[in-house]
C-alpha cells in the first residue's frame, strides 16, 4: 500500500474516534459545525502523519503512532476515557470477572496510573503501597503507554499469579520494583467503634456495596435513642462501591434534598434526591471524615452530606472520580470507553473536575509517616498471606497520632446533641 493510501486509512481511523467523540449529526447547524471541525482536526493529523512518515529519523512504526495518538486523544478527555485496540478490546471482552486481585483502586494522573484508595489488610496494603503512589510500570510495559481500562485488567488475574509493578513513592527518587501475589480480596467488614463515653457512633466501611452499606444501616438503627448520641462517618480511602449504594447511604442521613445529578451532552439530567422514608437518622450531629483517596461513591456521600447542611467535612481534598462510561466499537474491532455523563453534587460541582474538599482542611500524617520511613521496599516480594522480603524486610510505620481522627471527635464534641 502506497504512503498516501495508507494515510489515509489511518485518518479514517480518527474520524471514526472523533465522530463518537463529539456526537456527529449531519442534522442541525450545532452538529454541521461540529462534523466541520472534526474534519479541520483530521487535515492536520494526516500532515503530521505525513510529516512522521517521510521525515522522521527512521522508518516509524505507523501503526504504534496511531494507537498512541488515539489513546493521548481520549485521555485528554479525562481518565476514565479508554481507547482500545482491537486485541485490547478482545481481552477486555474476554474478562469474565471474579478474578483475584492485589487490592488496590487506580485511576489515572499525570498520564500514570495512580494508587487512589488500598483496601486494608490486601497485598498491597502490606507492601505499604499508599493513595498517590505511582505506578510507573506494570511487568516491562510504562503505564503511559497503557489504557486505563487496561491497567484495570491487568491488576487482575488467576489466584496465585505474580504481579511486579514499578512504583514512585512520594519523598523517594527511585521507582521500587515490588512483586505481589494476586489473591481473592475480601473486603473488611464497617468498623464501628463508640467514643466520648459512647456518645460518637464511630463508623468505617471499606467499600459502599450492598453488603457494606446494609451493616452501616443496621449500625445506625441499633443506636440508642438518646438525645446525645452523634455520628462521625469515615469515608477516608473510599473509593470503591456502587453509585446506587452511595445514594442510599446518603438517604440514611437526609430526610429531604438533592443527593447527587447526572448529566452529559447527550444525557438528560438526572436528579437524585432524598426520599424522608428510606431516612435512618436525620437528627443527629454528624461529622464526615475524607481524604485524597476517598473518590467517587465516597465523594457523593461527602458532598450530600455538606452541601445539605447536614453535617461538617473534616481532612483532607477528595480525589475527583464520577462520571459514568459508555463502550463504542469501532468497525475495526476496537473501541472507545468514553465518560457521556459526569456526577456532580447538590451544590452544582462536577466530582471529576472539582473533587471535594471539606470545611475543615486536615492533613494526613501519612506523609510524615513515609518521610520518616527511610528502609525502602526495592525487591520486596508481597503474597496475600505475609510479606517475603527478596531483599529487605517491608517496614511498615509505626501507627501515630490520627490527626483527622482526633479534630472530627473535637468538632463532634462542642456540637449540641
């Protein structure tokens, strides 16, 4: 095939992205517009294309540049947004789910894929792995290079499997190489615990699925109707869960208000809002801790609860993650994972573009923890039982002072029950 025709081709390919992109319509002068500059865009990327073709140093590997165009053109949409090659798309398919797991919640940032929350004793809670470390590779291929959608399968795997990934830690240069057993992951149960003479109903899920927000709702129904009995909610490192279980976790604590909305360009807005018969406890005070890690269903539980005045946010930004994805095939056989609608709280913020951040900004001691933690992990090999150092022992920090903990039960203290 002759440069030109092959050009072409590949333009062709980009067409396809950009009209699932931008929604083309041939009705409507909105829509023309839109076809117009598609189609401008598709002008330059063929000079560039014919640019890399004739006159880079050496012979490119066209089809390598395109892939990563095409992955760079919908990442730059925002990080839920995945192209697919066709065997990508073909892997992705063939995922049946229920696989084992090293524990942890990414996304991506700075083109990396990025720790967001670790689930609590999981092979990567034990190799110490932290909300805003970096994954830098994953076996020998650079996360950069590697859809989001992707990473997400390879976390993934039989029990039992290895998993090495590169990783950059916040303070440390060098990225560490660790290797980690894929395992079942059981999430913990809520963590419940009573304070100031059991007056603060101290609770903590891992995750807001069914099972978890159902023990949260039996957790608060068995609290003592007294009239000083408060409510602290810690939603730190909540990342995981399902939209639907974050609304009814919400609804436990409002009886009226708007919970969260939806909406896209091509997605009718959707408001979701408290119904006074699904309430548990609409009375008493309420404090809600959050952190980096906290994202998505965590963040609409947060942001509920603080724009409807129900209660006060205590620690540090949210992560910023909400937007629901739609899968388009390509006739090639690829596919785009793209974000057609995006979450935002009762007062109007989009959780991906804004996060959340509370009235009360406390810092994390994490960060003192990792500056003072100077053994390193590099060679450390993590399976889902206990940790078998291949170099050196993986030192956990010792536990201090939680200082978000310890401003939200002062907050909850000089509240009037």
């Amino acid at each position: 095939m002759v440069k030109n025709a092959k050009i072409l081709l590949l333009a062709s390919s980009v067409a396809l992205a950009l009209a699932a992109i931008l929604g083309m319509n041939a009705r409507g002068v909105r829509a023309a517009g839109q076809q117009d500059g598609a189609y401008r865009q598709m002008d330059v990327y063929r000079d560039v294309l014919q640019h890399i073709q004739s006159d880079y140093v050496e012979d490119p590997n066209i089809g390598a540049v395109t892939n990563g165009a095409m992955r760079g053109l919908l990442e730059s949409l925002d990080a839920d947004s995945s192209y697919l090659t066709a065997s990508d798309y073909k892997t992705y398919k063939a995922n049946n789910g229920g696989k084992a797991q090293v524990g942890i919640n990414v996304s991506k940032r700075y083109g990396y894929a990025t720790v967001v929350s670790v689930v609590p004793g999981s092979p990567a809670d034990k190799a110490n792995l932290n909300d805003g470390d970096i994954i830098e590779a994953i076996g020998d291929l650079d996360t950069r290079d590697i859809s989001l959608a992707m990473i997400q399968r390879m976390l993934e795997g039989a029990p039992g499997t290895e998993l090495t990934v590169a990783v950059i830690r916040p303070r440390k240069a060098e990225p560490e190489k660790i290797v980690l057993n894929r395992v079942l992951v059981a999430e913990p149960p809520v963590t419940d615990t009573m304070y100031e003479n059991s007056s603060i109903l101290y609770l903590k899920p891992e995750i807001l699925d069914h099972d978890h927000v159902s023990q949260v709702e039996a957790k608060l129904k068995a609290m003592p109707k007294s009239n000083n009995k408060k409510i602290l909610l810690d939603l730190r490192d909540v990342a995981a869960g399902e939209i639907p279980e974050a609304t009814r976790l919400a609804n436990m604590l409002l009886k009226s208000g708007t919970i969260v909305t939806l909406e896209g360009q091509k997605v009718a807005k959707q408001t979701f809002t408290a119904d006074p018969a699904k309430t548990v406890n609409a009375t008493a005070p309420v404090v809600v801790l959050v952190n980096r890690g906290t994202a998505g269903p965590g963040e609409i539980v947060a942001a509920a609860i603080a724009d409807n005045k129900r209660g006060d946010l205590v620690g540090e930004k949210t992560f910023g993650e909400g937007a629901q994805q739609k899968t388009f095939e390509l006739p090639d056989g690829a596919a785009l994972i793209l974000s057609v609608a995006k979450y935002a709280s009762p007062a109007g913020k989009k959780f991906q573009d804004d996060a959340v951040t509370p009235g009360t900004l406390v810092a994390s001691n994490l960060d003192d923890l990792l500056a003072g933690d100077d053994s390193g992990s590099k060679g450390a090999k993590i399976t889902g039982q206990a940790a078998a150092p291949a170099v050196s022992a993986v030192k956990k920090p010792e536990p201090r002072a939680d200082d978000q903990l310890s401003k939200a039960l002062e907050m909850l203290k000089a509240k009037a029950a």
